[in-house]
C-alpha cells in the first residue's frame, strides 16, 4: 500500500504551515486551532512527519519547529524542481520498502503509465544486479525506480541501461559538482570507487518488452562508517567527494529531468547519440580491463562502445571483440 499518493491533505498543510514559520517554534494549541484538528491528531501527525525522515525540535513551552526540512526526502519539493512532461510527474515516496524495485513493479502491472517514480528513504531488501544484495540506509540515499514502457525489441533493454548511466552521471555533475564518470557498464565511479548502481530489470511477454523497471541507487550522503565494513575501500558518496550535503530531493528531479530529454533524444535519433555522450563519460575506455562472464576471464583493453551498446575490447592478440554483459575489473 504506497502512501505517498493518498497522504492526507492536512499533513501538507501542515507542512506549508511550518515552512512558512522559517524555522520559528509552532506550539502544539496554535496547530491544532489552525487546522482544526485535535492536539492528539496534530501530535500523531508529526510523529508520521518524522517517520518519513522530517526532523524536528521539540521545545516543552514553544511547541515545535522544523529543523531542516532539505534532509528529507519531500514529494513537492522533488515535483517542483521538474521541468519534465512525464517523469516524476506519478510520484510515491515511501519512508521504508523492501525494494522500490518490487513496488514500481506492482505498480507497472497494475498499467501505471510510463514515467512512474517510486523513492524510499530506506529499503530493506534492495537488490543489485546479478542477484547482489543493496545496501540502502534510512534517510542517506536516492533509492528510486521509474516504470518505462519502450518500443524496441528486448535487444535494446542494455541501450537503455546506457542510457540511464548517462542521465544519473549528468544530473550528479549538475546537482554536486561530483565528477562522476561510468565504468562499463553502468556502475558510475568517482575517485576510483562506486557511487551509483543502476539496474533494469525487463517484463517479457511473448518476446516483447512489457516494461522495464528502472532501479537507481545513488550514495548521496552516506559516511563511511553508514557501510559494512567489506564495503567501505569499494565505495563513496557525493557528500564524502564533495564535503558537503547534496539535497536528494532535487537530485531526483535532476535524474528525471535529464532521462526525459534523453529518452526522447533516443527514440527520435536511436542510440548514436547516447553512445557518443556515454563514451565521452566513461572511465572504461582505453583502460586495462578483465571481464568475467560465462566464458571465464579475459583481458583487454576496452576500446569504445558498439551499435548495441555492447563494449568493445581489443584482446593481447589484437583481435576486436564484443562483450555482452558480465563484470569488468578496472
Ligand atoms: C548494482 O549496481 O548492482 C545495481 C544497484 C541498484 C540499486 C537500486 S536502489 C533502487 C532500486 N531498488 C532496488 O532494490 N535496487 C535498485
């Protein structure tokens, strides 16, 4: 049952009510008579506030105030920083989850229309690819899964993968500064260490693509010490690269905003142009690399990207070869 789309109206006026306070202690009688509602309701909706990741400070004799409404994640914060048609434009965020994954799922079949958005703030069981497990903490991350609904054949799901690699490490040089770059082949990197994981997973129905489900997780504000402890020399946050806190809220609607203008690039124009701007963010090329698959390991050196989105790897004999999928080690 998502909450985000039937939260009730008196939380966002609620809301409304302590941004206009700018920080100034609203007591708990002066809430209750302006929304005309019992202290008991004004008390349980704050507490439903803070579960969804809302802080505030409580004073005995003033009453409340919103600490720092930017750290958390706010469906009309996210909405108004859109300049999108569609995506985000349906909109769930979800204090806790097992996997947005599984919830935008739902709502996919259910025939939520292509651009569906479903955030959390924490999910319990998040997964990655290759059936990996993926850490998501409460109230740290950009944990978030859009439905899409393309027209190609399954063949161009990796395509799109590319594509959405492009789009996230765009949005993260715009939003923090972050020079993210993307290792093949799309897993984004700064510094040598993972920031971002991406994973589509495709519903297929009698050989075509019913829809996709588009999961990003993005460390924006974790610490080191937020990792277990085998995590911690593989990874980073854009707070740890770029000292200071990114507001999650618009880094979202900076995702969506740029996937839109490339999607749309992609199917009026096909895959050259993304295969051109994700070359051009990549950290893979003309790099050493080993790929792991099925056919076991193999070295090379990653040479560009081909038509499909498959990379390209010229082996120590020369020889040019495509790789399909599996794990490359840099
Ligand atoms: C990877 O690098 O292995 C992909 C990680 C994808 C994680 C995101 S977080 C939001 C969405 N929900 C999930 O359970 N997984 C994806």
């Amino acid at each position: 049952k998502p909450k985000g789309a039937k939260e009730p109206k008196s939380r966002d006026r609620l809301l409304d009510m302590f941004e206009a306070a700018q920080g100034e202690y609203l007591s708990g009688e002066e809430i209750s008579r302006r929304l005309g509602v019992s202290r008991t309701a004004v008390w349980k909706q704050i507490r439903r506030l803070k579960e969804a990741g809302y802080v505030f400070d409580a004073a005995p004799k003033l009453g409340y105030r919103l600490a720092d409404s930017d750290s958390a994640l706010d469906a009309r914060r996210i909405q108004a920083a859109l300049t999108t048609s569609r995506f985000g434009r349906e909109l769930t965020v979800l204090s806790k989850t097992d996997s947005t994954q599984t919830e935008a799922e739902k709502k996919a079949h259910e025939g939520a229309i292509e651009g569906t958005l479903v955030v959390a703030e924490e999910q319990t069981s998040g997964r990655g690819r290759q059936g990996r497990p993926w850490h998501s903490p409460p109230g740290l991350g950009v944990w978030m899964s859009a439905v899409l609904r393309p027209e190609g054949p399954l063949t161009a799901v990796p395509q799109l993968t590319l594509l959405t690699a492009v789009a996230v490490c765009r949005a993260i040089r715009v939003v923090s500064g972050v020079e993210a770059g993307i290792k093949w082949p799309n897993d984004l990197l700064a510094d040598g260490r993972k920031l971002c994981g991406i994973l589509l997973e495709a519903v297929v129905e009698d050989g075509r693509v019913r829809h996709c489900i588009m999961g990003i997780g993005i460390d924006a504000n974790l610490s080191e010490s937020d990792y277990p402890e085998e995590l911690r020399s593989k990874v980073t946050s854009l707070r740890r690269e770029s000292g200071v806190e990114v507001d999650r809220s618009a880094l979202i609607a900076a995702v969506m905003n740029e996937f839109e203008m490339l999607y749309g690039l992609y199917n009026e124009r096909g895959f050259e142009p993304i295969r051109l701007l994700w070359e051009s963010l990549s950290v893979t090329l003309g790099r050493e690399i080993v790929v792991r698959d099925l056919k076991g390991e193999r070295r090379g050196i990653a040479h560009g990207l081909g038509e499909q989105g498959e990379l390209m790897m010229r082996t120590e004999q020369g020889e040019i070869i495509p790789v399909y999928s599996g794990d490359i080690e840099l």
